[in-house]
C-alpha cells in the first residue's frame, strides 16, 4: 500500500463528524439517564431513538451517494499514533439495522419499563433504559473502529452492558444464565485480547488499513487470529461454544431478549468479517471452510434442538443458533475461487441479507413470545390454544417472522437463501445447498409446531392475564414486515456492501 494510498485512508473525510455522534449520542443519553433517575429514563429515550435514527440514516446515505467510506481521525492525530473511525458500505449497513430495532424496541418497551409513578425512584426503568442506550452505543463503536485495541474496548462495553440485561428481573435462573454469559463473553475477551498483543508486537500497529497493507503469513498472525477468532465465536455463540445462549436469551426480559438475539450477536460476528476479510484476505480459503462448517452444524443442532423445545421463548433462541450458523457460511462462498469472484459478491450480498432479515424477524418473534406470555401468564407450547385470538396481532408478527426464518418468498430470508444456493452451485460447494434445504425445512417444523396451537380454540376459552395493547403488538408486526420487505430487493449483488473493501483490498501488496 503506497504512502499516498495510506494517506488517502486515513484522513477525515466531509461528514466525518457523524461517526462521533453515532457513538457519543446513546452513551451521553446514558448519563443522562443516570443523572436525571428513573422518572426520566423513558422521555430521555424517546428523545434519543429518532436522533439516532436520523444519523444513521445520514450516515448510510453519505457513504452510499459518496461511494466512499466515512473517516474521522480522532484528535487530528492519523494512525498508527492516533485512532480513526471508519464507516464503509458494510457498517454503514448495520449501523442502520441497529438503529431501527433499537428505535422498534424503545417503543415496544414503554410497555414494560414505563416510568413510575411521580416521586418514585424506579430503578428497574433507569437500568433498563440506561443499559440499553449504552449497548447501542458500543454496538456502534464496534461497527466504526478501525483499531483492534479499541474493538476490544467497544467489546468489553458490549457484553457489560448486555449481560445485565439478562438478569434484570433477579431470579435465581436468570443470575445463573447471565454469569454462564459473563463466563463465555470473558474468556472470549481475554482470548481476543492475547491475539491483539501478538499482532502489536509483530506489526507495531493495530490499524486495520494499516495491517492489511504489512501482514504476511507468518506463524505468529495465524496464532494471534486463531486466538481472536475463537474468543469472537464465543461471543457469537457459534456452535460449539453456544452454551451460554439459550437461556441468556430466553430469559431476559422480551424488550432485551430482541435486541441480544437481533444486534448483540452480530457485533462479535461483525469483527470475524472485519478480520478475515480486512486484515487477513489473502490467507483465509482453510479458515473459511472450517467457519462454514462449523456454520453448518449450528444450523443442524439449533434447528433440532428447537423442535425439541416446551417453551416458546427457548425454542427462538434455539432458533437464533441456527440462524447465526447461516451467516457462516459466507466465508467459504466468498472466497471460494478468489475474492473478485462474482459469486463472492453474491455470497457476501447474500450474509448481509441474511443478517439483516434476522434481525428484524428475531426481534419480532421475541417482542411477540413476550407478548404471548403476557396475556396467557406462560409461553409452554402445548397450551398456547387461543393466543391467536387473544393476542392475533402479536400472533401473526411471529408468523411472518418464521417465515423468513423458514427461507419462503417473498421474505428477506428467501432472499438470502437463494443467493446463498445461487453462491454454492456456482462455486461448486454442493454440499452447502444440503445444509440450507435441511435447515429450512427444520425450521418449518418448529415455527408450525408454535403455529398450530394458537389458531385452535380450547374449551374453556384460556383465561386472560393481562391486556397486550394493539400499539405494542404493532411494533413486532413492523419489524416482522421489514423482514418480509427485504424479500423484494433486486437478487444481486450490491455495490453499496463492496464500498471501502474494494479500496483496501485493490492495495495490498
């Protein structure tokens, strides 16, 4: 990478300046919050959700006219001295995901984290609501840094602010499954954070710009990112090291189980791209054969193990393990026969797809379990009789949402399975299109095994615990359409995911 090259990288760019308010804005609502107490947590929120919003919607729209990526060099100081956030077509996408789950789930949540009552300290409204602005303000700094020092940081204010979202109702159950969390989420910290040390050490730098220009195969980088990458996968709960995941999320409380399953998963997921792909393109073709491996026992296990669930609530997270093993498979399909290959453009379109319709569909389906839950007092499978008529609208949004998790047009998730098969049939990888037809069908198993009891209606009618208002039951329908409208993007490649790969990956020696 020659020094003009590098230079032209690592400069603030026009409208740089929207990075910094895509990390500072949640986490100044986060002080906020803790300043002005519970009785304020909710308006503080609302406040912050449509700003958030609009700077993610300013950010994607700035990379995609620009056709470049967003740079802000922190302090004026240009790395390896300084740091520099960096928005290319890839984080620009998920920094808006982010921001509407996020925007969907404080709506949905003034339902169960309503302000208390005037001159009552609710201290449940201000943890929720101040944990939740602060992981959407490390979800975003994951998705802009450009150092993997820094990453680690935005790691560590990641699963800290997760975690206790887990256990926010204090049963015994839900400490256990929150420190089997932190267990997994610290080992995989200190993993990552070991391979970090060994690339400083080899390379005297932790810029990715910067790495993808001077790492060569040498057996210290292959140790350094095998040690990083399996500390992400622990984060990212892939099969084998999802053992945390099942009952962190099903017990966490609707409104956080939505937005662990739909964007806090995807934050770890997000370096593993950011390491192979940036860091490490020209020597992941083995590595990307043992993630989509992997990949593919997640779909099977996840899938199986969701048919053999008894609640609603462990049968989605089951269903989440499955789902995160398909964006594995990425990896071979993208590299099969060479980064440039056509097919690596679809297969890369085709995991963001995927991404991006699971995580409005899982949202949905965890915003609607809770929702069921409510208004029959149990989320038990077997007794869901009736809940299409107590809650319908509840109902259909976690219909529509297995839908795309099933892979049946016209949904985001048929989409991205037909690009995946169309990647696999045109590298040669047969092998993957088994996985895919075996875990779509396994899917349809478990979602019309959830479907089919709530359109029976028991004698006697099943008695009402509470009232689910329609606007609540509203938010998980939008979000399940999202997912639905995914379904109709054009079935090729996207420019907009190749701006700012392109430019790195053209330079390097």
């Amino acid at each position: 990478m020659t020094g003009e090259t590098t230079a032209a990288l690592l400069a603030t760019t026009s409208g740089g300046y929207l990075l910094v308010l895509a990390i500072m804005l949640p986490l100044i609502g986060t002080i906020a919050i803790v300043l002005l107490g519970g009785q304020r947590a909710e308006r503080v929120a609302l406040v912050v959700a449509p700003l958030g919003l609009v700077i993610a919607a300013a950010i994607l729209a700035s990379v995609w006219s620009s056709g470049q990526p967003l740079v802000y060099i922190v302090g004026g100081w240009r790395p390896p001295l300084g740091l520099a956030l960096r928005s290319d077509g890839i984080s620009a996408v998920m920094i808006a995901i982010t921001a509407i789950v996020m925007c969907a789930t404080v709506l949905f949540a003034r339902g169960q984290f309503r302000g208390p009552a005037p001159g009552v300290e609710g201290r449940a409204q201000m943890v929720f609501w101040s944990l939740l602005l602060a992981v959407w303000g490390a979800l975003n700094a994951v998705f802009l840094g450009d150092d993997l020092f820094n990453l680690y940081v935005a790691l560590e204010l990641l699963t800290f602010g997760a975690v206790p979202l887990v256990c926010l109702d204090g049963r015994a159950e839900t400490l256990s499954a929150a420190l089997r969390y932190l267990l997994f989420a610290l080992m995989g910290s200190v993993l990552y954070l070991l391979g970090v040390a060994l690339i400083y050490g080899a390379y005297g730098t932790l810029d990715i710009v910067l790495l993808a220009g001077v790492v060569r195969s040498e057996p210290v980088i292959w140790v350094a990112v095998a040690l990083m990458t399996v500390g992400l996968i622990a984060k990212t709960a892939l099969f084998p090291l999802h053992l945390w995941l099942p009952n962190a999320h099903a017990g966490a409380p609707a409104a956080a189980s939505a937005i662990l399953s739909a964007l806090v998963v995807k934050g770890s997921f997000f370096l593993i791209l950011r390491l192979w792909f940036d860091v490490m393109p020209g020597q992941i073709h083995l590595p990307a054969q043992i993630l989509g491996f992997l990949g593919a026992g997640a779909i099977l296990l996840g899938s199986v193990l969701a048919l053999r669930q008894a609640r609603l609530k462990l049968l989605i997270a089951y269903s989440t393990i499955a789902q995160i093993g398909y964006l594995f498979l990425l990896f071979p399909l993208a590299v099969g026969s060479g980064i440039a290959s056509p097919f690596a453009s679809i297969a890369w379109t085709a995991g963001l797809l995927q991404l991006a319709s699971h995580a409005f569909a899982k949202a949905a389906m965890f915003m609607a379990a809770g929702m069921i839950y409510e208004a029959l007092g149990h989320d038990r499978i077997d007794r869901l009789g009736g809940a299409g008529r107590v809650v319908p609208i509840a109902v259909f949004a976690f219909a529509i949402g297995g839908l795309s998790l099933m892979g049946l047009p016209p949904s985001g998730g048929f989409s991205a399975k037909w690009m995946l098969l169309q990647a696999s049939v045109g590298e040669g990888q047969w092998w993957w299109i088994i996985v895919i037809t075996l875990g779509g069908l396994l899917a349809a198993g478990y979602i019309f095994r959830v479907i089919s009891p709530t359109l029976i209606q028991p004698f006697p009618a099943p008695e009402l615990k509470a009232v689910v208002p329609v606007s609540r039951q509203g938010v998980a329908l939008a979000l399940a359409l999202f997912a639905v409208l995914l379904g109709f993007v054009p079935l090729e490649p996207w420019p907009l995911l190749q701006i700012g790969r392109t430019a790195v990956e053209a330079h390097l020696p």
